[in-house]
C-alpha cells in the first residue's frame, strides 16, 4: 500500500507546491531567526544538511548565506525545483540536493553543523519509525554542531483548536480535520483537487508537538 507521503508529495507534488512557494518571501526572514537562534546557543555552521527540503526555500538560502548545504526530499519534482532555484540563486555549486526519504538517513555519509527539518516535515509515521527518524536526524549533527526541527506548536494549536475547516485556494479544496486526547493531538489534513477530468483526493496525518532545539 502507497504511504500517504508518496502519493502527496510524489504522485501529486504539484499540489503541496503551491503552497510551498507561497511560502517563498517569509524564507529569509526565517532562516536569520533561525540562524540568531543558533548563535545563542554558540552555534556557527558551515555545512548543513536540510532534510525534507521541500522545492530548497531554507536549503537554498542557506547557500545564500555562505553555508554548504546538501537538501534531501522524497520528491522528484520538489527536488528538481530546488535546483532550478539553487541554479537561479547562483548558489548551485554550494548547494546539493538529491532524491532521499527521511527513513533511510543511514545511507547520508558524513556530519553536518547543522541538520534541520523545516516547516513541520515530521511525525508522518508511526510512533517507533518517528522516534528511528529523529535519531537519524541527531547522527548526522556534527561535534558542537545542532539539530533544529521546526513543528506545530501544540499550546498554540490546541488553544486555537479548530475541529474542522474548509477553504479554496487556487482550485485546491483544502478541508482539514483535527482530534486530540490529553497526551496526543493529530491533524488529517485533506486535500481535494481537479487534474484535468479527474477528481483526486489526498490525505495527510501528522502529530502536534512541541518546537525542538537540540545542540549536540
């Protein structure tokens, strides 16, 4: 059976893409509350490893920076348009970004000063692969180096609970579904959308948490 990620971000990358790019003018911003984070806590990477890089907006801002960066990301096309944009941002031989999927950080050779995992990309699994994932995260953060996660902030989206909402964005019905037990919050994030004749509908699940900044 498809893993809802390869049918979201692989099958129909496009999508997601919108929204990524929509995203585009507050990655600069992002990346200096992200890098002054990492000052305060003695950190000044030269070489990053962003995983889930989506189409490169932190990746490619990075090597904008001066920073050696290498993005993975199971899609295709997302990783096709982070080059285009290293390319773009004249940052390409600063920049690599390859086809990889978040489970499979074993296969990364090297340490990095920073590893980052941007925008919420995490806990699409299941518990025990979640918790393999992080650690794989944390293996490839160099000596004195620091893992950086970004995700929902489960105070904030708790106290703003929602149990559903609708909403159209460029063609996209956009309907989202959340639950939450004392000690767990999930969010099924639907998106449904017209490809030429066809009508799909793709889903997504994840867990609400909280930020995590972890120096090694």
């Amino acid at each position: 059976m498809t893993h809802w990620t390869e049918e979201m971000f692989v099958e129909h990358a496009e999508v997601f893409e919108r929204t990524m790019q929509g995203r585009i003018e507050d990655t600069d911003e992002e990346v200096d509350q992200l890098l002054a984070l990492l000052n305060e806590h003695g950190v000044t990477p030269e070489t990053a490893l962003d995983v889930a890089c989506g189409i490169g907006r932190h990746t490619v801002e990075f090597g904008r920076r001066g920073l050696t960066v290498r993005g993975l990301d199971i899609s295709p096309a997302y990783v096709e348009s982070a080059r285009e944009r290293a390319a773009d941002a004249d940052v390409a031989e600063a920049v690599t970004v390859e086809i990889g999927d978040m489970r499979e950080l074993d296969r990364v050779e090297g340490s990095y000063d920073l590893v980052t995992n941007m925008w919420t990309a995490f806990g699409y699994f299941d518990e025990a692969t979640n918790e393999a994932v992080a650690q794989g995260f944390y293996e490839r953060v160099a000596e004195d180096g620091a893992l950086v996660m970004e995700l929902s902030n489960k105070d904030y989206t708790l106290g703003n609970y929602r149990a559903s909402h609708a909403g159209l964005d460029n063609g996209t019905l956009h309907v989202e579904r959340n639950e939450y037990t004392l000690d767990r919050a999930n969010r099924d994030d639907a998106r449904a959308f017209r490809t030429g004749r066809r009508r799909l509908r793709v889903s997504r699940r994840g867990r609400v948490g909280p930020a995590a900044v972890r120096p090694r």
